[in-house]
C-alpha cells in the first residue's frame, strides 16, 4: 500500500515528538516540516529525513502531501487547518483543538464539506490506562462505573517555571480538555457541571475543580493546575470506582519517560498491578491516523466532534467559576 505522505507544521516539543513517531512508521514519509525558526524546522526535519520550510502555506499546496500534521499553538490552528482541508488534505490537529468554540465548529465544518479526516490528539485514548478503564466499564465486570477523579498538575503558569510557554492558555483549556474527554467517553454527557477556581494575583484562574454530575450519584472529578510549586514535577492520573472494583493510574514526569503506576483493587484483595501493554500513546494515535487514511480504522475515536465536546465542557467550566 502506498506511503502516506505527511507535512508536520511546528518543531516544537510536540512537533519533535510528532517526528520522532513518523520515523518509526514504515508506511509513512514526512515530505515537510515548517517552522518559523529555520535551524528548529532543520533539526526535526532531520529527525524524519524531512525538508525544512520557512513557508507554511507553501508547504499545505505542495501536491505530494496527502496529510497535515498541526503540532502549533491553539491559537494558530485555524489559521492552517482550514487550508488544509480546503487543499485536500486530511488533518490531524494536537489539543487542544481551539480555545474558540466558533473556530472549533468552522474547522469541523470545513472538514465535513471537504470531505476529509479531522482527527485530533485527544491522548488519553491511546494511554494503556485509560482504555483499559474504558474497556473494563463497557464490559461490565465490576459493575456499574460510579466516580471518576482525575487531575493534571504542573507548574506553568509561574514566571519561573521551566515548562512555562507564553502560548499556554488556563488550565481549563491546556489541561481539563483531556481529561473532560476521558470522562464523556467512561460516563458520556453530564447533566450538570459546576466549577470554582483558586486565582493568581492578576485574576486568572490557576487551579481549578469541575464537579460533574450524573443520574443516579454517579459524578466526576476534574481537577487541574499550573501552580503547582516549579520544584514539583508534573502529575497525571485517575481513579475510577467501579461497583465492586478501584481502578488507580498515576504518572510522574520528572524528566525523560514518566513514571507510572496503574493499579486494581477488587473486594478483599489487595491492589496489585494491572498488566497493560507499554504503548507510545503518540505512535499509536499517529498510527491510528494513518490507518483511517486507509481505510483501516475508524475516525470516530479521535473525530474532530469528540474534541468539541470536550471544550465545550472547558468552556462551561470557565463560565461556571466566571459567575460565582
């Protein structure tokens, strides 16, 4: 089958990350990497045998891509996802998607009149964990799914921070979107969702809890921050309480691959380890982009209305901490 030919615009953390993944795909040549910093367009460049471009929109016309990889600010991506699919390409687009539902909805809509793939990085679908939670409450096995908690902790949102990035947005945009969606995929749509935020000096929220409800008790969880003390590494993780059965995951990332534990605890039986495959989550969503491409996978898993979804909840959150 042939190759599918990819343009990757950005050479950032996830734009190196993003290459590094296509390198190791056998079905896959990087025609293009843009930057507006040539000497980062030529390093990840090298990392996929790509050539550097300073032109992003020469490199979406170029006639021997099939597909664009968008790993540049949220605020930029409508600015290269529409052209994109208005050329024909199909688009895989990082998170979050957008910080405006409006372009958000443009996006998707370009996508449905172009008639090609929008598929976005909605991670936590491609971490061992997390679908094997999603798996374990579709099956059944340890009854019905009642509370989940998750929470993203980090540091960012200090002047001093080593992962602060001027593009970053609030943590219920940069952070929550990920794990909003993996809570609409375990427990679907909320019937009520209330929020309330510890604020910087000049205002901002810098730590937020979103309490979602559901019938019958059911709730979850979402906690994020970016003011975490800069000596504290960043955190991921989740609980999920099941009938019968508790499910925990956490991830440390301190500076090359993170730390992680995910572990059961059913009944009397003390929590032991939960044997999953060690899967790069970035290889295995790229993968799964490619196969949709042929045909081989279903886009309904990383489909561009599943991210609109979650920011939607996002943005509820803002508006619920915004008017208490």
């Amino acid at each position: 089958m042939a190759e599918v030919r990819i343009a990757l615009l950005g050479a950032g953390s996830m734009g190196t990350v993003h290459a590094a993944a296509y390198a190791n795909m056998p079905d896959v040549s990087v025609v293009g990497v843009f930057s507006r910093d040539p000497a980062r367009a030529a390093a990840v460049a090298a990392i996929c045998k790509a050539e550097p471009f300073a032109d992003v929109a020469q490199l979406i016309r170029r006639a021997d891509v099939d597909a664009i990889d968008v790993c540049l600010p949220s605020e930029n991506h409508c600015d290269v996802v529409i052209p994109a699919l208005e050329a024909g390409k199909h688009v895989f687009c990082e998170s979050p998607l957008a910080l405006d539902l409006g372009q958000a909805e443009r996006m998707r809509d370009a996508a449905r009149r172009a008639g090609r793939l929008l598929q976005v990085g909605l991670l936590m679908r491609s971490v061992s964990a997390y679908s094997h939670v999603e798996a374990v409450a579709r099956s059944g096995e340890h009854g019905r799914l009642l509370s989940v908690t998750t929470w993203r902790l980090g540091s960012y949102l200090h002047a001093d921070a080593p992962d602060r990035k001027a593009h970053y947005g609030d943590p219920s945009t940069e952070l929550m979107t990920f794990d909003f969606d993996f809570v609409l995929w375990l427990l679907g749509q909320p019937q009520s969702l209330s929020a309330s935020a510890a604020r910087l000096p000049d205002g901002r929220p810098g730590e937020i809890s979103a309490v979602l409800s559901y019938r019958q008790g059911r709730h979850a969880t979402v906690i994020a921050s970016g003011l975490m003390p800069i000596g504290s590494p960043f955190t991921v993780g989740f609980r999920a309480l099941f009938e019968h059965a508790v499910f925990e995951h956490l991830a440390t990332f301190s500076g090359g691959p993170p730390k992680t534990s995910f572990t059961v605890a059913a009944g009397s039986t003390p929590a032991r380890p939960v044997p999953v495959a060690e899967r790069n989550p970035y290889e295995v969503e790229l993968q799964r982009f490619v196969d949709c491409i042929h045909g081989r996978a279903d886009p309904a898993l990383l489909d561009v209305d599943r991210a609109i979804e979650a920011l939607r909840l996002s943005l509820a959150t803002i508006e619920s901490f915004t008017s208490a």
